[in-house]
C-alpha cells in the first residue's frame, strides 16, 4: 500500500547531530506533502518548543507532541488532549524528591508558565540551554507541588543517565504505577536522560494510532522514523518503522527498516526510499 502518513521524531531524527536541519531533509518533506502525504512531526518536545522547526521546515505539518499527550495543527488547533491527573502528578513528585533539581511540571497554557521549576539555575549545560531557549515558557513554584492547580500535561525529570535510571526504577516499582505512563530518551554519548511522565494511555505510538484512525489511515499506509527509546511505540505502530542508523541499539534488535544517520540526512534518504517509492512491508 502507499504511504498516506509519514511520522518523524525531531531530536536525533529529522536534526543532524548539531540540531540543524538539513536541507535534504526538508526537501523530501515538500515533496511528500506535494504528493498529498500527511506528514507529522512526533516529539517529545513541548508545542511551543517543536513549533520553530515545524517553521522550518515550511511544509504543511501535523504535531504530535509531548510524546503524544498532545495532537495540534500548525495554526493552534487542538485536536487530540491525554492529560495526566492532578492528584498522580503530586504523588509523582513526592517519589521523585531526590532528583528534584531536574524536575518540572509542564501545562498546556498559551505562555507563560507553560514549565514550572523548582530550580532555574543549573549547573548541567544541557538543561542550561534548554531554559535559555525556554526562558519566556518558564516558570517557579517553591515547592513544585504548589504549581499543581490544575492537571498537568507531564511532570518530567532531567539528567545524567544513571540517576535518570534509578528515577525510572523507583518510578515503576511505586504501587500507582498504573496511572501514568513513562517516556524514556536516553543520550549515551551526552550522558544525559529525559523521562517525561505521562498518562497512562499516552506515547507516540498511542496517539499516531488515534490520529492515524481518525484521518482514516490503514496502519499499513503510515511510515515512522524514529532513533531512541520513547519512539518504540511509535516504531511497533507502523506498516513501515524506519530506525535512524545513529538510533540505539535495542531498536536495531526487531528487524525493521534502517537509514542513514542524523548526519547523512537519513529522513530524506528514507522518505525517498520508502514513501515516494514503492516500499516493501517490514515484516
């Protein structure tokens, strides 16, 4: 069957390595979308913070984001809202206490306030950088609990790769377990982690496949590219998954398609190979 919807994670996927994107990459996506296929950026990014690449990228694009909690157009409109409980995101917070400095609580909000912090000075240059680029979204509650006026989109956790594992042990291991989901990005090379805490029927692969039914799509017409752990829902969702050659390894395990690198605009060499030519089914 054709290609109707082309799903593409951001970090690591539709940017090289030095989060550029490259030009390959956007012109395989104009043409895809000249053809009429549906293409959708699926991120763990928040709206705002996936909005300048979708810009960028300059072709008529659907926004998945928050790893799924959230399914928007290009112009603001809501399609598809998973909010996680109010009162689980509080308990989340007590479990987390020890990694508090990289926590936070994001809101589906117009502006301001969007990501509420207990702490907005950091040492760690990689969380710096995303609260400078994020500085008119942000916002401090002392203690974070006190923000939770309302049901928050996630409450996430930040930084280097072995505490987030012991966060994310302690965060499965909780009894209320069930009553939210987790999104895990792991980057080995930066020794860094990001676990967004979500609810519980929310991932990238959850929301592709409401969002893939409600637009009428055979599961065997949607092609997704993705590189890391929270795009595995994603991957398993898709008549033709594609993992990035720069993806991790247990990606590589299941057999599924592979491109090029970040850095050898592995999309565009995808969506070429798999999306404006016949492809062949990932069995």
């Amino acid at each position: 069957m054709a290609v109707r919807l082309i799903a593409l994670d951001i970090d690591g996927t539709l940017l090289d390595s030095r989060w550029k994107l490259p030009g390959e990459n956007r012109a395989a996506i104009a043409e895809a979308t000249r053809r009429g296929i549906e293409v959708a950026l699926v991120t763990g990014r928040r709206y705002d913070f996936a909005l300048p690449i979708a810009r960028e990228v300059d072709s008529p694009l659907t926004m998945i984001v928050s790893n799924g909690a959230l399914v928007r157009t290009l112009d603001g409109e809501t399609h598809v809202r998973h909010l996680l409980l109010r009162d689980t995101a509080l308990r989340i917070l007590q479990v987390t206490k020890p990694w508090r400095e990289g926590a936070g609580v994001v809101f589906d909000r117009p502006r301001e306030n969007q990501v509420m912090l207990e702490f907005l000075e950091t040492d760690d240059p990689i969380r710096q950088a995303y609260y400078s680029r994020n500085k008119e979204f942000l916002g401090c509650a002392r203690p974070l609990e006190s923000c939770l006026t309302q049901d928050p989109l996630q409450v996430m956790l930040s930084g280097k790769v072995q505490p987030m594992r012991e966060a994310e042990a302690s965060l499965r291991a909780v009894p209320f377990a069930a009553e939210f989901g987790l999104a895990v990005t792991v980057y080995e090379s930066r020794d860094f982690a990001m676990i967004d805490v979500i609810h519980p029927d929310c991932s990238k692969g959850t929301a592709l496949a409401e969002w893939a039914a409600l637009r009428g799509y055979a599961r065997e017409e949607v092609m997704a590219i993705g590189d890391n752990h929270n795009d595995l829902e994603m991957l398993s969702f898709a008549g033709i998954p594609v993992v990035m050659g720069n993806g991790v390894p247990e990606l590589k395990n299941f057999g599924w398609h592979e491109t090029s690198t970040n850095d050898e605009h592995g999309v565009a060499v995808a969506i070429e190979q798999f999306a404006l030519r016949k492809a062949a089914s990932c069995a």
